[in-house]
C-alpha cells in the first residue's frame, strides 16, 4: 500500500544482488512509497546484470562501489549527490560476506587474513559509509541509516561461524557512529535484526534449511519475510520513527524473547518416541 511515507525522500539502497534480496524488496518498497533512489553494489555482483531489471523497475541509477574501498565510497556519495540535485536523506545497509563460511572453515579453526577480510566487508564497511558521508556532509539532518544484522551477535549460532562477531561488531559501529551523527546533525543509525530468510547470503550458512524451520516453530508469529523486512525500514526511513537511533531493533516475529515454544516442545517428544 502506498501512503507517500518517504515521499521527496532521496536514498541509497547497497546491497540487491537478486529478487530474493532484502535491499532488493527494500528499493521497491521505497519506491512504491514516494523515494528517489541509488542503486549500489560491489562491481563483481553488478556483473550478474540481475540489478538492471531493479534499476529499471525503481527508475534509479547503479553505481557500482566495493565497500571496503574508500575510493569508491567517495565516488558513490558526490555521483549521488548529483543525481539528487542535494544531499541524501537515507541509507540502507544490507552487506555480507564471510570468507571462512565459504571456504569451509571451522570457527575454531579461522583464518585471520580471510576474517579481517570478513569483518571489513561485513561491519567496518558501515564505519567506511559513514564516514564517508560524514566528512563530505552528504546527509540532510535527521536522515536514518539503517543496517541489518541477526540475533547470533547477541546469543550463539555455531553454524553462523565469523559472522557472529561481525554482527557485533556492527551493532557496535551503530551505537558508536550513532552517537556522534546524533549530537553532529541529528542524524540516526539503527539495526534491523532479522529473521532467518532464504537469500545468497542467508543460504550460505550451514545447515540452513533445518535451522529457518527451527526459527519458525519457535517464533510466535512465524519467521518474517523480507517483504516485512522491507516494510519495517521504509518505517524506519521515515519521518514516524524520528526520535529512535542508536538501537538494536528485533524483527523475528517474536524468536529473540521466546524460550522455548510448545511447537518445539512436541516436536522433542515425537523425537523421543
Ligand atoms: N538472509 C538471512 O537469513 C539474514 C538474516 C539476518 C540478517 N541478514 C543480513 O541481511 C543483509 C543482506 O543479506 P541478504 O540475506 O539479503 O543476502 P544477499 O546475498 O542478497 O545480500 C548480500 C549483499 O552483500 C553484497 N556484498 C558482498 N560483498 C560486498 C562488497 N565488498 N561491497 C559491496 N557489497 C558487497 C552482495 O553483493 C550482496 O548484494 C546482510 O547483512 C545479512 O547478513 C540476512
């Protein structure tokens, strides 16, 4: 439904490799609610070409920028800035990687080079966005910058390896940078905490199927979808949550606060028998 809520909005969406994105369903949201947007990701996933179908549905341009390269930052933010006609009033992050995941690696068992590699892809990369803009003062005052994170930063996931810690490390950089850009230009930085979703990313994780199964039976509400994942930022990037920065934000359908749930509870007993 379209209620005009980022309506003279202008955003840059990093992160849509495929239709089953998060930032993918995040830019069509935008969209439909009245943003002007950029388009970004890492030159090597805009050669798929899956992103031009996007482009052409949210009528934004691409600007290709390997996160971790503050040379391509610089040039996304001042080619934005034009396309705009001004300053930028949202940003959606929604970037991960981590190489001892892919390459097989055992928690226990980390290589240190790919696990810096990890961590600045995954976390640092939102320090390298913000101040990025930070110091070509890129954002209007109170614009919203939101990343997505999961719940392994805060409890353990064995199977989530690396990225665990890179998921700290970015609600880290949310509280930290937060803090300064509030006090700077009222600007505010926040995390969407997600549900288990099947995307590239969110496949990648070991035993992936058994585990958005067990999140389900264990979420109140069922898992959230990335649609509602989308919702809940273009929320976020709006004029209605102004006063939230800084925070963690759950959208789990209810998994984050729940103990144990009856579902599970029968399924351990049907085991048993
Ligand atoms: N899928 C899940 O289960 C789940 C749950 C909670 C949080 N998240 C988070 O949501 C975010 C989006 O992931 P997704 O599930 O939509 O998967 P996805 O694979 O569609 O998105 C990950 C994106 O990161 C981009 N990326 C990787 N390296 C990059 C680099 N060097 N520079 C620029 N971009 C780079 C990829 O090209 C891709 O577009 C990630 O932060 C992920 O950790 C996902």
């Amino acid at each position: 439904m379209a209620y005009n809520l980022l309506a003279g909005k202008k955003g840059i969406i990093f992160g849509a490799l495929d239709e089953k994105s998060i930032a993918w369903k995040t830019a069509l949201k935008c969209h439909e609610q009245g943003a002007q947007l950029v388009l970004t990701n890492a030159p090597v996933a805009l050669r798929m070409g899956e992103i031009n179908k996007l482009a052409d549905a949210v009528q934004a341009p691409v600007i290709g920028a390997d996160v971790t390269n503050m040379e391509d930052l610089k040039n996304l933010f001042e080619e934005s800035q034009k396309q705009f006609g001004g300053k930028i009033d949202f940003i959606l992050h929604s970037i991960g990687m981590s190489l001892n995941v892919r390459k097989g690696k055992h928690y226990t068992e980390m290589n240190y080079e790919w696990n810096q590699k990890t961590l600045d892809i995954s976390a640092m990369s939102l320090h390298r966005v913000l101040r990025t803009a930070w110091d070509m003062d890129a954002i209007n005052d109170w614009g919203s910058v939101i990343a997505l994170t999961y719940i392994a930063a805060q409890r353990v996931f064995p199977d989530y390896n690396e990225m665990a810690d890179a998921k700290a490390l970015l609600e880290s950089i949310t509280r930290s940078f937060g803090y300064h850009y509030g006090v700077k230009k009222k600007i505010r930085i926040n995390t969407i905490s997600q549900s288990p979703t099947r995307t590239t990313a969110g496949s990648g994780v070991k035993g992936f199927d058994a585990f958005i199964d067990y999140a389900e039976k264990m979420s109140p509400l069922g898992n959230a979808t990335a649609e509602d994942c989308a919702n809940y930022c273009v929320t976020m990037f709006s004029d209605l949550t102004r006063y939230v920065t800084m925070q963690n934000l759950f959208h789990d359908g209810g998994f984050s606060f729940t103990g144990v749930s009856e579902a599970i509870v029968k399924s351990m007993g049907e085991s048993e028998n």
